[in-house]
C-alpha cells in the first residue's frame, strides 16, 4: 500500500497498470521471447517454446502477460494461434520508461493516448 501525499488526485489504477506493464516487459524470459517474435516475424506457441527454451506453462504466464500490455498480439487459425509483436506499442512504452528512468515529466497524450 502506497501513502503518498499529493495535492492532486491520484489514479492508482493507472500506477498499477503502469508497474505491470514494467515488470512484465523487464523479466528476462518475457525481453528473450519478444526478441524471439521481432527476429521471426511471429511465431506459434511450439516455436516459441523451442526458441525461447522455456515450458509451456511458463510461456502461457509470459504472453498471457505480453498480450495485456498490448505488445504481443494473438492471431487464432486452425490450427494455433500464432503470436506478433506490436513494434509501435513496444516504442510507445519504450519511450515512456526512458521518459520516467530520466525523471522527466511528460505528458502521456505526448506518446499515446491508450499508454498508461
């Protein structure tokens, strides 16, 4: 529980959205499977498995993660789904964390209206 004192209305929502959304593109398994989908273009959850080395109860948590965040898309087929990775949306947070590791202040709306 944070107690900050603020002379503004603070949305706690939005700081929890934007903490995940930290720590879920900052483990080292979910950086090694998005470099994995920006090498491959995509790829399916076998492919996946295989060359990011990890199981598959592990990589369901990690893109379960990933496409919540919005940096991995899911795109279902017959015969399974295949994942991307969203280039933009991946800049966009980019930008915001080298933005709040500086300890600027910026405006969000500056990035992205849909960024935490």
């Amino acid at each position: 529980m944070h107690t900050w004192i603020t002379t503004r209305p603070v949305n706690t929502e939005k700081f929890q959205k934007a903490i995940f959304i930290l720590e879920a593109l900052s483990r080292p398994k979910a950086r090694l499977i998005l470099q994995v989908l920006k090498e491959h273009r995509g790829a399916t959850f076998l492919e996946l498995m295989i060359y990011a080395r990890v199981t598959g109860e592990e990589l369901e948590l990690y893109l379960e993660q990933l496409c919540e965040t919005g940096v991995v898309k899911k795109e279902e087929s017959e015969w399974q789904p295949s994942f991307f990775l969203d280039e933009t949306r991946l800049s966009v947070l980019a930008a915001c964390a080298k933005a709040l590791a500086r300890g600027s202040t910026f405006s969000v709306s500056t990035y992205s209206r849909d960024v935490p």
